[in-house]
C-alpha cells in the first residue's frame, strides 16, 4: 500500500502509454465496427457515451 496519498499508483511514463492504447483500441474497435453495421456502430457509441458521461458523475460526486 501506498504511504501518502500524493504518491501515484503508476508513473507518468506508463500513465502515458495507457493513454495511447486506450486510443488505438478505440480506433481500432470503431474501425472494425464500421466494418461490421452502421446499427451497430450507433449502438456501440451510445453505449460509450453514457458510460463516459457516468464516469464522469461518478468522478465528480
């Protein structure tokens, strides 16, 4: 467990390149979901933006 609170649980570095999969994973899943159905797609992004705009209740309080 951490000492302090102000210590971060990974480095900026890794933080970084989380960063960066996370958009390359999006790309690639839009990718191929275009690909797949433009229903699908519709379906599959609703599905992201209720879960970002839930996050973010969730982060703010």
């Amino acid at each position: 467990m951490a000492t302090s609170l102000d210590e971060p649980l990974i480095d900026w570095q890794s933080e970084n390149l989380l960063k960066i999969l996370v958009f390359v994973f999006i790309f690639g899943i839009a990718t191929a979901i275009n690909i797949i159905s433009s229903k699908m797609e519709h379906a599959i992004i609703f599905a992201f933006v209720c879960t970002v705009i839930s996050a973010a209740f969730l982060i703010i309080k």
